[in-house]
C-alpha cells in the first residue's frame, strides 16, 4: 500500500522517543515532525538520519482507512493505547 500524499498522520499523530534531525529529544504525539514538508512529505525518507520506528510503521489499509481522518483517529488511539499508563 502506497502512502496518500499530504496525509502525513504517522508524522503528528505519534510520538517518536528518539532523535530526529532538529528534534533531539524527539516529538510528542500531536505535534507535526520538523522534517516534514509543507507539502506533508518526509525530507528524511530513504536517508539514514530517518528513524528506525517511522521506518517500521508501514502503511496498511487498517492504519491508513479511507480518508486522512481515519488515519489520524486510527493513529491517535493506537498511541493512547502504547503510551505508558495507556488503554490495555
């Protein structure tokens, strides 16, 4: 499955514990990626400086649904669900 352009949901909605170019410390959930373009385009995709965890989340029909909303409510509660004290 191919990634909609512009949606860019696993960028914001997620947040990423490691280093990433211009966010040291990482990003919380909800706050859109430094390295994403206006367009909603990863400057880092295929580089090294690309961190392992947006690597491994790979589109899928369940995570991406119909629409960039079903994407980002998909997103949103899988990150409620593996933050620490999240849903079981």
């Amino acid at each position: 499955m191919e990634c909609r352009i512009g949606c860019a949901a696993c960028c914001i909605a997620v947040s990423i514990s490691s280093p990433i170019p211009g966010m040291p410390d990482g990003k919380t959930a909800g706050v859109r990626c430094a390295q994403l373009t206006p367009e909603g385009r990863c400057r880092l995709f295929g580089r090294p400086e690309r961190p392992a965890v947006c690597g491994s989340l790979q589109p899928s029909a369940e995570m991406c649904g119909s629409s960039d909303a079903d994407a980002f409510r998909y997103l949103e509660a899988f990150e409620r669900a593996t933050s620490p004290g999240g849903a079981d």
